[in-house]
C-alpha cells in the first residue's frame, strides 16, 4: 500500500500562488484558479507521487477519456470538459489548464463531450450547436486557442462516441445513428480536406463504437464491436454487450473493408471495451476479461495487430481502462479494485509502476471511473477520482526516475 503524507490547505495555495506567473497570448486574461481556491496538493504518496485536485465546483466534469492524452503538443495545457449551468444550447463547456501554475481559461461551450478529440499534435476538435439544427466541427490548438469552425453537419447526425481526428487533419469520424429506431448503428466519417461527409460503416452492434485512427496510419480506423448490444424500440440501453462479449475490428478508409482482429471469443475472454493504439507501430493495446488464461497473475492486457499474434503486454494487476503515450512506449491503467491504483507500464517489455492510488469509488457514473492518461512528457498522470467525495479532475505528478526505470 501508498500511505498518504498530509498537506494542509495553507501550505498548497502558498506554494502554488508563488509560482503562478503572467502569461502572454491568450492566457492573458485566465482566471488565477491558485489564489481563488483551485487546484490543491490533497496528497503526498510515499513514491514521491504528488496528487493535485485541479477542480473544485461541484459540477458535472470529466478528464474526457484515456486512450490519447488531451494536451497541447509541449504538455503545457490540458482540457477537461464540465457542465455550463448558465448554458441553454450549448450546455457543456471546455476548460484548459496551465500543468503546475494551475491557472484555467474556458476555451468554448459545446454539445457534450462526445464528438471531441485530439491530434498528436495538440489540435482539439469538439462539436457546437448552430442555427437549424445544424452542428458545427471546431477546432481549436490548446495552447493557443483561437477556436473556428471547419465544417458544418446538416441535422440526422447525433453523434454518439468521441470522435477521432488523423494526424493530417484530413478525416474526422465518430460514432453516429441515422436510421429511424434502435436497430443499426453507423460511422460517420467527414473529409475535412474535400468538405464532404459520408457513413463509413452500419451495424447493429457499433453502438459503443471507440472509433481510433491509427497515428500512422490515416486509411485505418479501428472501431469496437459490442455483439450483442442492443436498445428497446424507444431507446433505452438494454445492454452494452450480450454474451458473445465485444471484439475489435479495423475499417479500411474510405472504402470501409473491415479487418476482423483475433481478440475476444473465441479466441480470448471478452473485450472489456477499452484499447488504444500503441503509438505508430501499428499495434493496439487492450484489456480483456481478467480471468481464466487471462486473471492477473498471467496478464488480461493484451497487444493484438491485424495478421499477428495476440501478445500479453504486462502482468500483475487487474488492468481495465488503458491509454497509451504519445510516443508509445509506455501505457497507463487503472487496476480496478480499490485502492484503484494508477498503473503506468513499459509497452515493450511489461516493465510496470504504481503512479498513485487514485482512492476513488466507481459507480455508474463515468466521471467517478480514474480514465488515467499521461501527459506527451511523461511527467503527469490526469485522471478522475472522487475521493472527496465528489468526481474531480486531478493530476499526478510523477516521481523522480519513475519513467527512466521504465524505459531504461
């Protein structure tokens, strides 16, 4: 076990008001979350890990998810999405954060969090209601701002997934449903180069679909397929999965050929629905059902490519929600069973480490769930917990020699 070291109120906004500079650009005018009751130093583990609360309001708010990080390029900033009270159309909004001086700037109101996503390069795009009925595609860079619009959705399009953005900034897809009732499912992909959009794929089982670009590779999308999955006739969710469990498969772009991939049943337990792309190598890490050739001890997270092999990645924990570096060598985790451990590990050579406990306590709601990701420096694990007894966004500050022990 991590025993906590106390930090008092105090000493935390001291220590984060002395180091709170002025910014230019931008930032100019964000608001000094440090001195008004922000971010907090709630923990000092006995690694040397230091846990800061970022929020403090009691609002509906989410880190967004854990597959890629959602951070500028220089990992600088990183953005979190929460309920906007005062907002009637738009009535969420994302907020960006400055690592270490902990000073936030709202950076536009949006739909929700679904549609969002992140370039490697630290272009965010999300989705606004406009006049009509029509839904506008916003991009924004996280260190500088400056949101526009590059492309407008006519109505029929809810989008129902976060989206995916590849690394050119040509394709944007995301889950979508645009048949009357709850039987089929589809996959909206928008050309944002040519201006035209276009449904990639339908199925009655892509209802929870994950779509990821892989960074390498801009012509494959890989979409998670919950078999079984179905709504009652006036849509609610009956079930995520039935007992054929979920499985992966790639989308070949534009043309939509599907490459299955040899994860979930038959071939191993089921999927537990949350993968990410390890880097550019073309491999995709995953978490399956931790039991049977797949409980802790022999490894439930897994590294699966389209015509290879299944490899076990890392052992030791019971991995569940997983993201990967921007470079790829090192992935994160959740070890679901309290403490709720943050587990950070070697894509290479299984090589692992305890960031933090994360103490928090799931329920249904996805903001209590750690969804933990590492900033592009390695320096930073942000996550959600609510160990306060409230969902918060909070960030991790690695210990000293952790990622070298890693890596090395």
């Amino acid at each position: 076990m991590i025993s906590a070291k106390s930090v008092t109120r105090r000493s935390a906004l001291k220590k984060l008001a002395a180091g709170a500079a002025g910014l230019s650009g931008w930032w100019g005018n964000a608001v000094r979350r440090a001195q008004a009751g922000g971010a907090v130093l709630v923990e000092r583990q006995d690694n040397g890990a230091e846990i800061w609360q970022v929020t403090s309001e009691r609002l509906d708010q989410s880190n967004i998810y854990c597959e890629v990080p959602y951070c500028s390029r220089d990992s600088r900033y990183f953005v979190y999405g929460r309920r906007a009270p005062k907002e009637t159309v738009n009535r969420m909004e994302f907020v960006v954060v400055e690592l270490g001086t902990w000073k936030q700037e709202r950076l536009d109101t949006t739909i929700s969090i679904s549609g969002c996503a992140v370039t490697p390069d630290g272009t965010f795009y999300y989705l606004k209601k406009v006049g009509g009925g029509e839904v506008a595609i916003m991009r924004a860079d996280l260190g500088l701002g400056q949101p526009r619009e590059v492309y407008r959705l006519p109505p029929g399009f809810p989008v129902r997934s976060l989206g995916t953005v590849t690394s050119s900034h040509r394709w944007y897809a995301a889950g979508t449903k645009t048949q009357p009732g709850w039987k089929r499912f589809d996959i909206l992909l928008v050309d944002l180069k040519a201006g035209r959009h276009a449904i990639a794929d339908s199925d009655p089982y892509i209802l929870n679909p994950h779509p990821q670009f892989d960074p390498a590779d801009e012509g494959t999308l890989m979409v998670q397929h919950n078999r079984g999955g179905r709504y009652t006739t006036d849509g609610k969710l009956e079930r995520l999965v039935g007992p054929e469990g979920a499985t992966l498969y790639l989308l070949s772009i534009p043309d939509g050929k599907r490459t299955e991939l040899p994860v979930g049943k038959p071939h191993t337990t089921p999927c537990t629905g949350h993968e990410a792309w390890i880097g550019r190598t073309g491999e995709i890490l995953l978490t399956v059902s931790a039991s049977g050739d797949y409980r802790p001890e022999k490894g439930n997270l897994l590294g699966v490519r389209a015509g290879g092999q299944v490899r076990v990645v890392a052992r030791g924990h019971r991995f569940n929600h997983v993201g990967v570096s921007r470079c790829g060598r090192l992935f994160s985790a959740d070890d679901w069973q309290p403490p709720f451990r943050i587990v950070i590990g070697s894509t290479r050579t299984g090589r692992t480490a305890v960031a933090c406990e994360s103490k928090t306590k799931p329920s249904r709601s996805q903001s209590t769930h750690p969804h933990p990701y590492l900033t592009p420096n390695l320096k930073w694990v942000i996550f959600n917990s609510n160990r306060s007894g409230w969902p918060h966004i909070h960030a991790a500050r690695l210990p000293d020699g952790m990622v070298e022990s890693l890596l090395s």
